[in-house]
C-alpha cells in the first residue's frame, strides 16, 4: 500500500475514534454529576471530617469546593471524557488494531480478535481494580500526611484529577500481559532470557509501579506491583503453554516431512532395482549360446532335387 494511502487510512480511523469518544462525552456531560459521585464513592470518607461517607449529590455539593468559575465546567467535561474513553475503549481500541492488521501475515491475523477482547478486559479489570482496593488504602495515606499539622479543604479539581489519574494509570498498566506475551511468542525477547532476567524485571516493575502510581504512598506502589507481579507471571505462563504446543506442532511437522522422505527414497530405489534386474536378466539370455536350426522333417520337393543335380 503506497505512503499516501496509509496516511489517509490513519486519517479515516482518527476520525472514527475522536468523534466517537467526543459523541459519548456529549451525552455523558449531562450525567456528570452522577459520575462525580460514583467516581469519589471510596474516599468521600475523607471529603468530611467526621469521615462519614458522602451518599448523595446534595451532601457532595456540601464538602466539595471549586475556586474558578470555569473550574466545574471543566472538571464535569473532563469526567464525562474519562468516562467516554473507558465506555469507548471497544472502538479505539479496534480501529488501532484495524490500522496494522493489513500489515500482519494470516498466521499473525488469527491473534487480532483475542488481542481486542483480552486488551478491553484487561483495561476494564485495571480500573475497577483501582476503584475497589487503591483508591481508599491511597487517599487514607494521602489525607495522613496532612492531618499532623493542617486541615485539608476539598477541593474538587485535586480530588477528582486524582481519582482519574489512578484510574486510568491501572488502566494501562493492565496491559502489560500483552506486551509480554507478543515479546515472547513471536521471538522479539526469547522466553529463556525472561524467565532468568526475572530480577531485573521485577526491578523495572518497580520503577514503572513508581513512575504510574501519582502518589507517592509506598502502599499504592506496593499493591500495584503485586498486581503487575502476578499478571506478568500470567503472560509468562501463557506465552509456556502456546510456545510448546508450537514446538510440539514443529516437531510433528518434522517427523512427517522425514517419513515422507524415506517413502519417497523407497519408491525411487524400487524401480532402480527392477532395472538392474532386467539388466541382469538380459546379460544372462545374451551369454547362452545359438540354438542350432532344426532340421527339416519334411521330404523334398522334385524342385529342390532338381537343384541339387544342376549343382552337381
């Protein structure tokens, strides 16, 4: 496919993807508020100082505090985007695979359908992880380190812009099954050498918990790299299981090319040695010597006696 085209291709699928995901942002617009309120449900504890969670709108409007006049504006369409992307995530999601799929042998094709399931779920699995287990262990550390010597005022921009960055940091990193499993079956990073460099990469692990994790709560980190432990030792024991069962196939594919071999050297020896027998054969009935003519058992013809007084 020439240059141009494949520019206008990528054109074609941005097009889809933004204008998807600004549709859906539209609409959720106008439920923002309800998405407020769901987004902070695990640490509206910590938006009151008697710690009692926030139930309801009404109570929410109560405890949190904007400081600009376009700060709700923009903090309600920035929740409905969040939301709209994670909503999305089927679409763009598709439309990215879709873009390099033309570039793929058919052998590599059949991996595109469990790639887009297996990369939504796990996007899915990574927020509502995020939503469940870090959110309250993070702000609970967070709010802690301000009780010693301040009072905290929510503020409505930090609370949710950093639930969001929580949410889609786990997002992403939940892809890293992928990564690993793609590095490893199609022999980019062989298997071997990730199964032994295992301390290094829990070290990059590591970084990469400390890096994505916007709070710099040991806690966060920690849970996220238990996480990240566990799916990396998932997509390793996956990229095992496929891995053999291709050198399993490999093998098998060997064992028969190589009996076909011999039934073809057979087959090509049988009519060699019908030919040296035949040769063997005809050598023989050439080394036997001429029969003598028989003699004629019938009497001669006046004609031939004849003959044989004019000769004498």
């Amino acid at each position: 496919m020439p240059l141009f085209d494949h520019i206008g291709e990528l054109r074609r699928r941005l097009i889809i993807m933004v204008v998807t995901i600004l549709a859906a942002s539209l609409v959720l617009y106008f439920l923002a508020p309800q998405l407020i309120l769901f987004l902070l449900q695990p640490v509206t504890e910590y938006l009151t100082a008697s710690e009692q969670p926030v139930g309801t709108i009404d109570e929410l409007k109560i405890v949190l505090n904007t400081f600009a006049p376009l700060e709700g504006f923009t903090l309600q369409f920035k929740v409905a985007l969040v939301f709209a992307i994670v909503v999305c995530c089927p679409v763009w999601i598709w439309q990215i695979l879709g873009f390099f799929l033309p570039a793929l042998k058919p052998n590599e094709r059949k991996w595109v359908i469990p790639t887009f399931f297996a990369a939504v779920i796990l996007f899915v699995i990574g927020t509502v992880f995020c939503y469940v287990l870090i959110l309250d262990a993070a702000f609970s550390w967070l709010m802690g380190q301000s009780e010693n010597f301040s009072n905290v005022i929510p503020s409505a921009a930090d609370f949710i812009n950093t639930t969001l960055l929580f949410e889609v940091g786990f997002g992403i990193a939940f892809e890293l099954p992928l990564v690993v499993f793609y590095l490893t079956v199609f022999g980019i990073v062989p298997y071997k050498k990730l199964r032994e460099s295992w301390r290094v990469v829990y070290i990059v692990l590591m970084v990469i918990c400390a890096m994505v994790t916007p709070d710099a709560s040991p806690i966060t980190m920690i849970l996220m790299f238990a996480a990240m432990a566990v799916l990396y030792e998932g997509s390793l024991f996956l990229s095992r299981i496929v891995l053999a069962r291709r050198l399993a196939r490999q093998k098998r594919e060997e064992a028969e090319d190589e009996k076909d071999g011999e039934d073809g050297e057979e087959a090509e020896d049988e009519p060699a040695a019908e030919s040296a027998d035949l040769a063997e054969t005809a050598a023989k009935d050439g080394a036997k010597p001429a029969k003598p003519a028989a003699k004629s058992d019938k009497p001669a013809t006046e004609s031939d006696k004849d003959g044989e007084r004019s000769d004498a």
